[in-house]
C-alpha cells in the first residue's frame, strides 16, 4: 500500500516565501527612481514584479500538488520543448537582443528567457536519466557519455546567446548531481580538465568577457570602464554599515549602480538593510539549501533524491555566484540573485522548481 502524501515541508516554504517577500520590497526600493525617471511611474516595477510573484505562488502550489515521480516520464518532452525554445532564441525575428545579448522570446506582451527554464529542464531530465541507469553511471561511455552529448548540446545553445554565467551555474548544479547518482570521481576530474581550456577559450575569446574577469581581480584599474559596476556595488555594501541606511534611503540606486534592480540587487540589500539585512539573507539561503538537501537525503526513491539534489543545488549555487559577483569575489557573471532580482523568467521556473521539491517532501522521511 503507497504511503500518502503528508503535508509539504513548512522551513522549505517559509524560506522560499519569505525571500520572495524580500525580493518584492527590495525591487520596489531599488527601481523607484529608475521607474519614475524612465516609465513615469515608481511603481512600475513592482506591479509587474507582485504579478510575477503571484503567477509563482500559484505555479509553486500546483507543482506542489504534483505527483513528483511524474517528472520522471515527461522529462524527454520537456528538455525537446526547450531545446526548441532555445533555437528560436538565435532567430532575429523571434528573439530580443538586449546589452548585447539574444536572450529573450517575445511572446505578445511578455518577454521569455529559455536559458532560465534550461536549468530547470535539464535538472528533470538528469534526474530521469541517472535514476534509469543506476549503477551503470560508473560506466563512462554507456552511461555517461549520452547524459554528457545533451547536455554539451545544450550548454552550446545557451553559449550561443551567449549566456556564460547560465551555463556555469548549470554545470555546477549537473556536476553535483552526477556525482551523487554515483559517477567516478576520476570521470568527473577529467571531464573538468578537459573543460578547462575551452572555458579559457570562451574567456578570452570575447574582449568584455576578458575585461570582466581583470576587472573583478582589480576593479581599481578601469575604475569608468569594466570596473564600474564592482565598485559601485562595493561603495553601496560599505556604506550600509551594520544597520544599513533604511528602507528606500539608498543613494547607489541614484543612476549611480548599474542593475541595481536586476543582478546587483544584494548591494541595494546591503546598503539599505545593511550588514544585519545582508546576513539575513544569506541565512534564508542556507536554510533553503539545508533543508532541500535533507530532503534529498530522505526522499524514497533514487529519482526524487536526484531530483532534489538537482533543485537545492540549482537555487542555491546560483544565489552563490550571484553574491559572490557583488561582493568582489567572483567575476562579473550577469546572474540574477534567485526569488529576489526582479524578472519573471528567473521567478516561475524558480518557484516551479521549489513546488516540485515541496511535493518531494510530502514523501520524504524527513523530521
């Protein structure tokens, strides 16, 4: 007799609701002036926010409410869907070219980012793929090499837009997952040092790239130029102190730092929240990846396990890099800091990927 599903664990959806209670508060703080100045309405970035946010809450509800192990048999379609999402990204007609970059789907009113439902797509798909194959992982050509050619194909669409910071995140995440599945630890250091020089490559290869990365090991030395957004982001964090400046009282979002809504919405935190509102942030944070990976721990079967392990890891590692970037102590990579930074495309898939791990949870022996 199936065992059935118990209520949904309540520090996963504290965590996740709280800091996307933060997020709405804090991109209505930090865009205020950018909206009144460019849209003629301050509020115009938090309506459209509080909309995505609730889209969320009720795309987190249904998927919580979601049998998980269906995943499992929907998991092909759902990468295909995305795989074509991807390409029609590098369609000029279809996709939306912004800093530099083709991104974005325009869908009517709405603008769609592929990249961000990759990640949550090739953790699904992973999670089926290592679950059917078991012990067989350890093998490297019949059952890590086929992961390994969707995968790479994927990674190079996402390249394509180009989107390098996405497709390191998610590399992570997929690393981490196939090492808990059971793949060798040598296959796993080969792959990465055959990676390696290609990641140079893409470095290099690309001047703003390469001056992105001197500039994060001395922002000092183009201090107008690629240096800029570090330094701004620096100047708001240190001029928060332990309390911070109080709500809406930032002066960096004064047309001072760049994306200040967006990917660096952590320095607008640290100014106005201050040293306290920063670690209260960082503490939402662990709490989300401890409990996401006790629950990975307990799930009852290999599948959900990965599955969770693919999510927590998804999440967390990106809220990481993302402070990380801020903070000066990783390069600048354009991620956005996740249930915070403002924008849809990151929002859903992210809240759609925690209501797979709330019903994960509802069958999980977790205390």
């Amino acid at each position: 007799m199936k065992k059935k599903p118990s209520a949904p664990d309540f520090i996963i959806f504290f965590a996740a609701v709280t800091l996307l209670g933060v997020g709405v508060v804090m991109v209505f703080s930090a865009s205020s002036v950018t909206a009144a100045g460019l849209r003629e309405d301050a509020y115009y970035y938090l309506k459209r926010q509080a909309l995505w946010a609730g889209l969320g809450i009720i795309a987190m509800v249904i998927f919580m409410n979601i049998n998980y192990r269906v995943w499992r048999r929907t998991g092909k379609l759902v990468l295909l869907i995305t795989i074509i999402m991807l390409l029609l990204v590098l369609v000029p007609e279809l996709g939306k070219e912004g800093l530099g970059a083709r991104r974005w789907l325009e869908l009517g009113p709405i603008n769609v980012q592929p990249s961000e439902i990759a990640k949550l797509s090739l953790v699904i798909f992973l999670a089926g793929y290592l679950a059917n194959k078991g012990e067989g992982i350890r093998e490297f050509w019949e059952g890590l090499f086929p992961a390994l050619i969707l995968m790479g194909g994927t990674f190079i669409l996402i390249l394509k837009q180009p989107d390098l910071g996405t497709a390191a995140a998610l590399t992570g995440t997929l690393a981490l997952m196939l090492f808990s599945a059971g793949a060798k630890f040598s296959h796993l250091l080969g792959l990465g040092l055959v990676a390696a020089p290609g990641i140079y490559l893409a470095i290099v290869s690309k001047e703003y790239r390469a001056s992105r990365f001197l500039s994060f090991l001395d922002p000092e030395a183009d201090p107008l130029g690629s240096g800029y957004h570090l330094i701004q982001s620096l100047y708001a964090l240190g001029s928060g102190g332990p309390v911070g400046l109080g709500l809406g009282r930032s002066r960096q979002k004064w047309y001072y730092l760049p994306e200040r809504h967006t990917d660096f919405i952590f320095a607008i935190i640290g100014e106005e929240l201050g040293f306290l509102g920063a670690v209260f942030v960082l503490l939402l944070f662990l709490l989300f990846a401890w409990r996401g990976f006790r629950i990975a721990i307990t799930a009852p079967d290999n599948f959900g396990s990965l599955l969770a392990v693919g999510i927590t890891t998804m999440i967390s590692l990106q809220a990481l890099v993302n402070i990380g970037v801020v903070t000066g102590s990783l390069p600048i990579t354009g991620i956005p800091l996740p249930l915070i930074s403002y924008g849809g495309s990151s929002l859903l898939p992210s809240l759609a990927g925690i209501g797979i791990l709330l019903n994960i949870s509802r069958y999980s022996q977790i205390s």
